[in-house]
C-alpha cells in the first residue's frame, strides 16, 4: 500500500474488477488490503487527477478529498458511484462508516456498497437496454420506411447494405440475389470502408459449399467469429480468393437469409468484420484482435430484423423492375404496332421521344425563369418519353383510305373520268359522222362544211385531251396554280349540247370539290379525320389505369398539336391551359416532321432551315420561343443525328401520310 500522501500509481482499469479510491489521509490499514482482491481494487488518491480517465465504482472519501471537491461535486462527476465517508466528517454520503468500525463491521459496509454499486449499474443497464432497443426500433422503423419507397434495385440493395453496417459497425458487407428456379445465385454488391477494388457482378451456381449458399439453402443465420476457423467437417468453407487478392483480413463474418413474402429466400445478406469503432480503417497494420469483434447476439437480432424488411423490400423493387420491363415492353409493342401502319416513317415515335427527352433535361440548366419554377425530374422525363412514344397511336383510328391517300382522287377516280372521256370522244366522233352522212344521203354535200365539221371534232378532241392532262395535273398533291383552277371550272361546266338534257359530265361535283384542293391531297373532311388521330390517342390512352407519376400521359400526348395562340387542335387550348410537356413535344414534333428523311412524299428539310421555321413558328405565338431557344442553345436537337431509327419497323414501303405532318401554321 502506500503511505499517506504519496503519489498514486497510474492507473488502468481491468475487466472483471471493481476500482475503489480512497483517500490517502486514511493511511494504510488492513481494510484496504483486503479489499484487494479478483473483484476490487483498492488505490489510495489525493485527488481527482489521481484516479486517471476512470469512473470509480465506490470512493472512500477523506477530508482533503472533500477539500478538493464538495461531496455534490462529486457525485455530479460520478453519479453511478457509491461514496463512503467516516460519520465524523458530518457529510450526507451513501454509506457512513462509524469512527472506529471495527473491521469486520467495516467490511460488511464495503461488501454492501459493492453490492449498491451493482445494484445500480444493473439499473443503469437496463436503461441503457432498454433505451438502445428503443432507438434500435426506431431506427428499423425508419429504415423500413426508406426500404419500401426504394424502387430502384440498385439504390435498395446499397441503402440495405449501408444500413446494416451502420447498425453492427461492421467494416465490409456483401449482398447475393438468389434464384432457386434457375439454382444460381448472383453475386449482386460489395462495399468495403478500408479498401477501394473493382467490382463485377458474377453468378454462380447454388449450393451448400459457400457460406453464401449454405445460409440460403438452410434459410438459417451463420455467425463466425473467426472465418478462417471453420469446423473441419462443416459442409461450407470460407472463400478466401478476396482476402488473398486484396491483402484484406476477414475475421468476423454474419451471414443471414432475407425471405420475401412467401418465406423463399430472396437474397442473402452478408456482414464482415464488426469494429469497436466504424471509423476504424482495417488495414494490415491494424491489430485484428484488438480491434475486430465477434458480432454480438443483440447485433445478430437486429441484422435478422432488417433482413427480414430487406427481403420484403427487394422483391417489391424487383417486381416493381418487372412491371417496369413490362410496361416499356407494352409501350414498344404498342409503338411498333403503330409504326406498321406506316413503315415509311417508322422511326418518328421514337425521334420524337429521344429529342424531348434531350429538351426537357436541357431545361433544368435553362437560364430563364419559368423553367427554373418548373424543373423536369426524372419522373417528369419519364413521363414524357412515354406521352411521346404514345402520341401517335391515335392514329389506328384513321380509315386506311385516307392514310395512304397520296393524291387527290383515287386510280379508279382517275380511270373512271378517263373513260368519260373516251366517251364523249366517241360521242363527238358519232356526232360528226351523223352530220357527214346527212349530207351524203340529201345529196347535198358541202366540202366546206364536212371541213368545218372536222375541224369542230379536232378541236373538241383536243380540248378533252386537255381537260384530262390539267385533271391529271391537278390530281397531284401540289400547290394548284391560277391556270389550272380556271381549267377545272371550264371542266366541271363542260357538257357536249346534245348530252345536256341527259346530265352528263366529265367530273362530279365531289371529284371537282377534290381536284380543286388548293394543296395537298386531302379534303377538309379528311384533314379532320387526320387530326383526329389526338382524340383518338387521348382517348385509348385515358383507358389505361396510369400510376400517380404517370397519370398526366393522355394530357400530354392529347395536347401535342395545340398552339399558344389556341389556334391548334383538338381542344384549342390557350398558352395557359397546354401542360409544359406538351409544349416541349410540339416542338419536337415539329422538327422531326421536318426533318424526317424517310418521307416518300416530300425531301427532308435542313436542320438549320427547320430551326429557322421554328423561330418563325415563335415569332408568331405559336410555340414557346423560350424552350426554342432552349432547343437550339443546347443543341438538344442533335441527339438524333447519330442514331439509325428507320430499321426499328421493317414493312411495305408504300405512300402514307403520316398524321403529324399537317401541324405548321397555314390555310387548311
């Protein structure tokens, strides 16, 4: 022991023994040195700087003691301590000691504050258990909540692995899917907090051999405190290829099974090398021992309990990607049907997804202000690209006839007026016989009558082959001249004398009605029918049960030819009532109709040209001149040039109109 009022020893604490401080007033005395012992440690101090960084479990206190420090002083340092003090000293402490106690009553009094000491630090336990359990609940809570708003597979399978070893404090951690149909498992994510290594995801067959695949064969937990110490007749064995190529150490390792709901595993969670402190780099420097801990059951508990949300969790995102697939493989299907209606302009869905895909992701970088109070998410995109895929499906509702109308009249229209031709020739020719005969027969034939007869019939002749050629001229879906319109009425009032009383006539009033479109092939009625390819895709789409991010597909894809100025169809909507994405479709849609080079019908247009009537199209209120400018500034409008979308849909390559052609502003 030491005597009174020498320097205290350094001191360490032990596991398994209790330290006890004395004042060193107290002098040596055969209590102290019995209190030595497996469960106590009795050290004299003259101070709190004696006693080092660690909490006492019971203080014996003296008069230089409480000289230093008030007895509420010390208690506020140490609450969970049990202070002794001698009945002299006139201090309220935990157990007062009788001046000279004799010492077997002196021990009993230590024996009971030891026995207080434990009595509290099981209370102080017990707290601590119960106030961990609570926050290791709430944390689960939370945790699950994060889990199952987490649709994307990757993002989950990092949030669950990261989660995890923030609540174990483990180093490394591995996460396999399992597929028992195909008996494979994939090795899907690692993660490691002291060593960067290229990852690749592999597969690999499933069996009891690997840890990996004993846990999700046994749908049993492993816990290994050491994984290089397996049983030499265990049916598993640890796979050391990582630790050898790496230089990694793998002591500690917990394995568990994440089940879904039908209690199949799922995916098999796996946690390395739980640490005193997460922080802790485990390098080849690092004392494993000293620093690598066995994980612990309350640890095993709450892995188990997250890899249960985890497996719920997984295979939710997993056939959340499922639908997904499903979905994009619907919206292919559904665009490649569309697309075999018109194979001669097959790629136009899918330029148009790809340039608003490329706008609306240039709006969030756009420097005017109503784009930046309307930022595109990569939900908005999404929807988006699917409202572009789909706008044209309206357009199975269009009659065949008027698709692959590709001029004004029909071949049987056409034929039909050639043979009334050739009759009225014939009917001319008969005519003119019948005047050359009558003359034979009365004998009274002119020469230079039969001349003026023949003449007249050269003449008529003529004039019909005229009238044929301008209708032919007429019948092509171009710009229709002066000329020509004034020869299409001379034709609709022609008729022969002799045929008036009997209605005859080279065209009808419908075929004159469309001859005499001014351009195009395509009456008012029929351009009607066209543009009703919107109403028809609002509504086939507004029949599909769309989730909330989704839910706005119909009004975009619906609104695609509306103007700013509300001259657009259907509904004319006003700058206001049109979605942003629509306006940001229209655009694109304008430009691959433009630009499209798979047209039969007309010659694409440049792109600087095409931007050029974009700027016009601005410039007269019908487009949003800011996302124009967004468009070309970005250059958004590129991101077709290198892609070859013509092969999407093979089919007969015969003239069709396609429905989106018609959306530049101009006289009907």
């Amino acid at each position: 022991m030491c005597p009174p009022h020498a320097a205290a020893p350094s001191v360490r604490s032990k596991p398994g023994k209790l330290n006890l401080f004395y004042g060193s007033s107290l002098g040596e005395s055969p209590l102290w040195e019995q209190m030595n012992s497996r469960v106590v440690r009795a050290i004299p101090i003259r101070s709190t700087d004696d006693m080092g960084p660690h909490s006492p479990a019971i203080v014996v206190l003296d008069y230089p003691l409480l000289t230093d420090i008030p007895l509420a002083r010390w208690q506020a340092l140490y609450p969970d301590t049990v202070f002794l003090a001698e009945n002299r000293l006139g201090i309220d402490a935990d157990l007062i000691l009788s001046d000279n106690m004799p010492l077997q009553q002196s021990r009993k009094m230590l024996k009971m504050a030891c026995e207080l000491w434990l009595s509290r630090k099981r209370e102080r336990d017990s707290d601590e258990a119960a106030e961990s359990l609570a926050s290791n609940l709430n944390k689960l809570a939370s945790v699950g909540i994060a889990l199952s708003s987490e649709n994307d597979l990757e993002t989950l399978l990092r949030k669950i692995l990261t989660e995890g070893q923030n609540f174990s404090q483990c180093d490394a951690a591995s996460l396999f899917l399992v597929d028992s149909d195909a008996g494979q498992m994939t090795f899907k994510l690692t993660q490691n907090d002291s060593i960067d290594f290229p990852f690749e995801e592999s597969r690999f067959e499933l069996n009891a051999e690997s840890i990996a695949g004993y846990v999700a064969l046994n749908t049993q937990p492993l816990n290994l405190a050491d994984a290089h110490d397996i049983p030499a007749d265990a049916v598993y064995h640890f796979n050391n290829s990582f630790d050898t190529r790496t230089g990694y150490r793998t002591v500690s390792m917990l394995t568990l099974p994440a089940l879904n709901k039908k209690k199949q595993v799922i995916a098999v969670l796996q946690f390395i090398n739980r640490k005193r402190d997460r922080k802790t780099q485990l390098t080849s420097l690092t004392d494993m021992k000293e620093e690598v801990l066995p994980f612990d059951e309350e640890t095993q508990i709450l892995l188990q309990a997250l890899a249960g949300q985890a497996g719920v969790a997984i295979e939710n995102a997993i056939l959340h990607h499922n639908i997904q697939r499903l979905f994009e493989g619907f919206v292919k299907a559904s665009v490649m049907a569309i697309e075999q209606r018109d194979p001669t302009t097959s790629g136009h869905s899918f330029r148009v997804a790809d340039l608003c895909v490329a706008l609306a992701q240039a709006v969030n970088a756009s420097p005017h202000e109503a784009h930046r109070s309307c930022p595109q998410s990569d939900t908005h995109i999404r929807e988006l690209r699917y409202a572009a895929l789909l706008h044209d499906f309206g357009k199975v509702g269009v009659r065949e006839s008027v698709l692959v109308k590709a001029k004004k009249l029909s071949d049987e229209n056409v034929e039909s007026i050639r043979y009334r031709i050739l009759l009225a020739k014939e009917k001319l020719r008969n005519k003119a016989l019948r005047q050359q005969l009558q003359m034979y027969r009365s004998n009274n034939f002119d020469t230079q009558r039969n001349q003026r007869i023949e003449i007249n019939l050269q003449q008529e002749l003529e004039q019909l082959d005229h009238f044929f050629d301008v209708i032919l001229e007429s019948n092509e879906p171009m710009l229709l001249e002066s000329a020509v319109k004034t020869d299409l009425k001379r034709i609709a009032a022609y008729c022969s004398p002799f045929e008036r009383s009997h209605g005859f006539s080279i065209v009808t009033p419908e075929e004159f009605s469309m001859l005499a479109i001014p351009k195009g092939s395509l009456s008012t009625r029929e351009r009607l029918e066209i543009e009703s390819h919107v109403t028809h895709t609002r509504n086939f789409l507004q029949l599909i049960p769309w989730t909330d991010e989704f839910r706005q597909i119909p009004a975009i894809a619906g609104a695609h030819h509306e103007k700013l100025d509300g001259s657009g169809y259907p509904d004319g909507l006003g700058a206001n009532e049109i979605p942003f994405a629509a306006k940001i479709m229209t655009i694109c849609d304008i430009y691959d109709a433009l630009t499209a080079s798979d047209r039969p019908y007309k010659a694409a247009v440049p792109s600087e040209l095409a931007l050029d009537i974009l700027k016009r199209e601005a410039e007269a209120g019908l487009v949003d001149s800011q996302l124009i400018d967004v468009f070309i500034d970005s250059g958004a409008y590129k991101v077709i040039e290198s892609s070859d979308y013509a092969e999407q849909v093979k089919g007969e390559q015969r003239f069709r109109h396609h429905v989106c052609d018609f959306d530049l502003h101009e006289p009907h």
